[in-house]
C-alpha cells in the first residue's frame, strides 16, 4: 500500500520517545532525523520535509513544557498533524453529479499514465452505472488515438477522436459538444503529455481547457517521480484549474511520496491511485480512511483532535 | 612558535567534525536535486574518508573544498568507463553479415519506444537501414505508436531509400504473442533482407513483477542482442536505484548462464524536464557502473545527445 512502508518507519520513531527516559532536545531530534530521512527515501519533496521538521520543533518549548507524558503526546500529535497535512490539503474531493454532464479534463507530464488512467475511471462510474464517454484530444503522440480506442473498444466504452484532425482543440470541443448533447454523466477529455518548459505545450492546453470548460481537472503523476514533482505539478496549477490528484504505478515498488507533493503544490486530494496496467487496477483513494490506516499502525490513535 | 605561525596562515587539520556540517548540508542539497538519498549519503561518506586528515589550504573554506572534492567525484562516476560506439559496431557486424541488435528495456511510460525511434532516426542519418521489432504485444497502442513512427521516418528519408527499399521497416505480430518469438522472427528477416539493424521494442514493467522480468530475460537469452540498454526517465527519484538493480538481478537469475547478459547501458529521458535536477543521472551511474549512451531532451527525432558529464555535474552543484 502507499507510505505503508513509510507508515511503518514513523511509527517506530515516534515509540523511540515512549522508550526515551527523558525528552529532551537530543531526542526530539533523533526521532526527527529518523522521520524526515524515511520521508526522503520516499522522494516526499525536501522542502515539505524541511517544513515539517521546523513545523514540529517549533511546537515544542523544552523550557515551559513540565511533564514527560505531556511532552511526548505534544510531539506525537505535532508529527502527526504534519503528517496529515502531507497527505490532506483539507478540500473536499470533487465528485460528479448523477444526471448531469460531468466534463473532466485529465492532464499531466509524458508517460505518466494518462490515457490508461482515463479508461479505468470510465469503467469504474460505467460500473457503477454512470453513462461514460471518452474523448481523445492527444494529436500529438504517435499511436495515440488507437491506444485509447483499443481500451475504450475493450471495457465497451463510447469514444470520440479523429486520425485526420491535427488540433486536439476542435477535437476536445467536438467530441464533448457531441456527447453533451447525447446526455453523457461522465465525459473523460484525454490530452497529451506536456511539462512546464515548453510554453507552447502549456498554451495548448489552456486551449483545450477553454474550449471544454471542465467541471475538474485530473492531474495524473507517476509514484515513481522524485524531487522535480513539485514544480511541474505548481505549474499546471497556475495554467489550469487542477482539482484532483490521481497516482499511477502503485504496484510497483514506488512509495510515491514524490507524487504526494502534489497534493500540497496543487491544493488538490488524491482521487483515485493507480495500481497496474489493467483496467481495474484501479482504487478510489480516501484521505481520511487512509490516515486512520497509517495511525493504526502504532497504536497511537486519538492523539489527533478531532 | 610553529603551531601558532601555523594558525596565522590559516592552514588547517581537517577532521569529522569540521566536515560534519558542510556535508550534511551537501547531502541535503544533492537529494535537492533529486540524488537518490542512500546515494547522496554514500557519496558525502566518501568525500569525508577522502578529506579526513587533509590539510585545508590557506584560503579555502570547507565548503569550498568538499565542493571541489565532490565535484571530481561525480565526474568520475559519469564518465564511461567503456565508450560504446553503436555505428562502428554496427559497421563491424554489417561486414560479418547480421544485423546489429539494441533491446530497449525499462519500466512503463520512460521513453523506450520514442527514444527507440529516435535512435533508429541518427542510425538512419548514419546510412544504416533500420527493421524495428515490435515485441510490446501488450500495451493498447503499441503498434500503431510504431508503425507512425516508422511511416514518419520513411517520409523523412525519401532520398536516402536504397534499391527501392524503405530505410525503415517494421516487424509485428500484433497483440498477444510472445515477444521473444517475435524478436527472433525480426531478426532472421533482418539477416534474410540484408538489414543492418534490429531495434527491439519491449513493453514497459516494473522491477518487482516477476512474470514480465522472467519473459524479458528469456527475450535477451535466446537472442542476445549486441547491446541491452535500459531506459530510465530523468523524472525518477529513488527509485532509479531499484529499477536498475532489479532489472540486472532479473537478467542474472533468469540468465541460465554463467555469464549472464546484464545491461549494457543508458538511456537518460526526458531531460527536459527537470530543470537543474539532474540528479537521476548520478543514481543511475553510481548504481550500475554502465554508461549514459544517450541522453533524451526532447519529443521530436532530434531530440538525443550524448551526455555532457561537466555540465551535469555543474548543474548538480549549482
Ligand atoms: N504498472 C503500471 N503501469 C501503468 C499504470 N498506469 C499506467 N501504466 C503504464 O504506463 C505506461 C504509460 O501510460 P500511458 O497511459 O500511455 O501514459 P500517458 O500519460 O497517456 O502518456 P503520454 O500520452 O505519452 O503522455 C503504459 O505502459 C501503461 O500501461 C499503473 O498503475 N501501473
Ligand atoms: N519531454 C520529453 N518527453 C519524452 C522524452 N522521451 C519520451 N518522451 C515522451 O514520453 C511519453 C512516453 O514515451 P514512450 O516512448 O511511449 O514510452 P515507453 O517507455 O515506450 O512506454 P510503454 O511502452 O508504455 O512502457 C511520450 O509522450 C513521449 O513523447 C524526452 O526525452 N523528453
Ligand atoms: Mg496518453
Ligand atoms: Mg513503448
């Protein structure tokens, strides 16, 4: 599972404070050092890491504090909170509307797992009894609209796009006006790879985005990303209105703490994570539960207030 | 009288706890730009056995000589031990009448196949005429994803077509068949039509996947291709250590040999796409030993170059 590893690591640094005789400084930080090099190891981005270790240390007055027991649950409930904030922007995630046009854009960098991704949310609300719909505004990338076609054409799923149009604008535009009118619950807009360097990339798909106007915007990351996450992932923040975070590629070995940074860059949660190449290899993600996991692996629940 | 005169100039016996804080703070800054973390913690090790005992020259601070001692030794893990030179050994096997054969491995969506095309693109630039193996026969698209590129070079290449054939062919089979079958069909119509090059496409897969590492390796066995490289996307943070280890490891213990083919060397991707965080690269070289053959900077067929090492290494300390 995600961090699970991770989850692990924290949880037996937090006991080397039950273990500590004294609290002071040099435990504190110890256990931080021990906490911010597992973070790391999971490529969570070392600036969130910085943040969180001053975050904590600032929280605790070894001068005022009294009390042991008081100065651990203090620290405990500190790394915890800081934890969380990694993982939770503390926005409700987006959810379509039964009944309605649903239009979602999915954007991200080269290869990380769009096209494939834009399938597996299409069967996951069609089984679900959603009418889904998908659309291929990828021109660019040699194969592209037959990938996308062959998937659709496998899980049943109605698809729009074009060998002979070259502007995946009017193919956006067309296609999404076609299946509004055809009274599509969920209308999945796949777009090509691009990253923050090539500007004209970026105004390709603002076009798109304007042409479609979404009702989300999917940002889709590969959990096997290191420290360059967090810029690209700020960038497409600024050029489009992203929403939700969807991790490809959990299957493999990845920790996926670099595609978390995201989630801070883009103020957006974790919607669904993706977990091998077949269509239903695929999970919706839920903070919440997803914290209450991570806790449960200490046996430190209720340090947090609710 | 001497220790003091000492002390005026400046010179200094370094030891640990000097070093300390400079190399913490060095560590940080590598894993800033994206060095996968054990690896930057064992190369600050190295700089301190290095620099433990030295004498600090007059008007250098610490920071500056760890620097400088970092420095030379990330250039020497970047620089090739062995150079490859694919057109001389293309050229070479060309004379021996085979083609010459480069497999592309690696996990899903790094590049192998656009990196494959461009390749094929500077083998072609390069007078060689070109077959592409299409063995990814599971990734929806696959196929079609090469037969543009193949139509698109060709069309790049209208002159250049010798005796009324195309300068790039493509070998498939569709979707479903072993690729290791296909690989060998691909070559022996390469041998049979007097083609000088085989690129082998692969599908993408994680390290852990046991079922997919062992059809590569048996894909590598029974062809054993000229050159096995591996692509790896400049985007990976620590995990470029595991997928290089792992895919070797596969590639041993699949091998039925006692002299296994193992990777050959690399394909950096999207180096566009990182700014100065070209730490990738140092995680991929310290790890496996084996060259960066190319480097991928772009989309377009153009887009390869060979490794600057330098300047790698300039941006990293940057
Ligand atoms: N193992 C694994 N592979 C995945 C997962 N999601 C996608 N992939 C694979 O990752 C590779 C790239 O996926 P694509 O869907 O083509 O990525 P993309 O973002 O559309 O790529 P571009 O359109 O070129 O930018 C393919 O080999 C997919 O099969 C996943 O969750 N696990
Ligand atoms: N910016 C940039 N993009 C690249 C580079 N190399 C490849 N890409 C893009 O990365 C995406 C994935 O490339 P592919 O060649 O399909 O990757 P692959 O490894 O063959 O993927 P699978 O076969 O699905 O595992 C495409 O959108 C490529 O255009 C590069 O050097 N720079
Ligand atoms: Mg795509
Ligand atoms: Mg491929």
């Amino acid at each position: 599972m995600v961090l699970a590893d991770l989850g692990r690591k924290i949880t037996s640094a937090l006991k080397s404070l039950s273990n500590a005789t004294i609290i002071n400084e040099e435990v504190l930080n110890e256990m931080l050092k021990e906490i911010c090099k597992a973070l790391l190891e999971a490529d969570v981005n070392i600036k969130l890491v910085k943040q969180l270790r001053e975050n904590v240390r600032s929280v605790i007055d070894f001068d005022e504090m009294a009390g042991g027991l008081n100065k651990r649950r203090m620290i405990q409930s500190a790394v915890f909170k800081e934890l969380v904030k990694l993982i939770d922007p503390g926005i409700k995630a987006w959810q379509p509307m039964k009944g309605k046009n649903n239009v979602i854009m999915f954007v991200g960098l080269q290869g990380s797992g769009k096209t494939t991704t834009c399938t597996k949310m299409a069967y996951y609300y069609q089984k679900k009894g959603w009418k889904t719909c998908l659309i291929c505004a990828d021109t660019f990338r040699a194969g592209a609209f037959d990938q996308l076609k062959q998937n659709a054409t496998k899980a049943r799923i109605p698809f729009y796009g074009s060998y002979a149009e070259m502007d995946p604008v009017v193919i956006a535009q067309e296609g999404v006006e076609k299946f509004r009118n055809e009274n599509f619950e969920v209308i999945i807009v796949d777009t090509s790879g691009r990253h923050k360097q090539e500007d004209s990339l970026f105004e390709e798909m603002l076009q798109v985005n304007n042409a479609v106007d979404p009702d989300n915007v999917v940002f889709v990351m590969d959990a096997t990303i290191g420290q360059a996450c967090e810029s690209q992932a700020r960038a497409f923040k600024e050029k489009v209105d992203v929403a939700s975070v969807i991790i490809t590629k959990l299957d493999g070995h990845a920790k996926g703490g670099g595609a978390l940074s995201a989630v801070a860059a883009t103020k957006s949660p974790v919607i669904f994570i993706g977990t091998g190449e077949h269509t239903d290899d695929f999970e919706p993600f839920k903070v919440q539960p997803f914290i209450s996991k991570l806790l449960g692996m200490g046996d430190i629940e209720g340090l947090i207030d609710k | 009288m001497f220790s003091m005169f000492k002390n005026l100039i400046g010179s200094k016996t370094l030891t640990k706890e000097d070093l300390d804080t400079a190399l913490e703070k060095m560590k940080d800054h590598l894993v800033a730009k994206n060095v996968a973390s054990d690896i930057a913690v064992k190369l600050c090790d190295s700089v301190a056995a290095k620099l433990e005992g030295r004498v600090l020259g007059t008007f250098n601070t610490i920071a500056h000589t760890v620097k400088t001692t970092l420095n030379e030794s990330c250039v020497q893990i970047l620089l090739p031990k062995r150079r490859i030179d694919i057109l001389r050994d293309a050229m070479e096997t060309k004379q021996q009448k085979r083609p010459y054969t480069i497999t592309f491995c690696g996990v899903n969506g790094v590049g192998k196949s656009t990196n494959l095309a461009k390749i094929c693109f500077w083998l072609v630039e390069n007078g060689f005429r070109v077959l592409i193996a299409a063995c990814d026969t599971f990734r929806a698209g696959a196929v079609e994803q090469l037969r543009t590129h193949t139509r698109k070079l060709n069309a790049l290449h209208p002159n250049v077509q010798q005796d009324g054939q195309h300068m790039v062919k493509l070998y498939e089979k569709g979707y479903g068949k072993d690729a290791a079958g296909i690989a060998m069909e691909a070559i022996n119509y390469a041998r049979d039509s007097h083609i000088d090059v085989v690129l082998v496409d692969t599908a993408g897969r994680m390290q852990d996947n046991e079922p997919l590492m062992r059809a590569l390796s048996k894909l590598i066995r029974v062809n054993q291709p000229d050159l096995v490289l591996f692509v790896g996307e400049a985007l990976v943070g620590n995990e470029a250590v595991d997928q290089l280890t792992k895919f070797n490891k596969a590639l041993i213990d699949h091998s039925n040999s006692e002299n296994p083919r193992t990777i050959d060397g690399i394909i950096l991707t999207k180096f566009d796409t990182i700014d100065d965080k070209v730490g990738a690269a140092i995680s991929m070289t310290y790890t496996t030993g084996q060259p960066i053959v190319f480097v991928g900077t772009g989309q377009t067929y153009t887009d390869l170059r060979n490794l600057n090492a330098k300047a790698v290494v300039s941006s990293l300390l940057k």
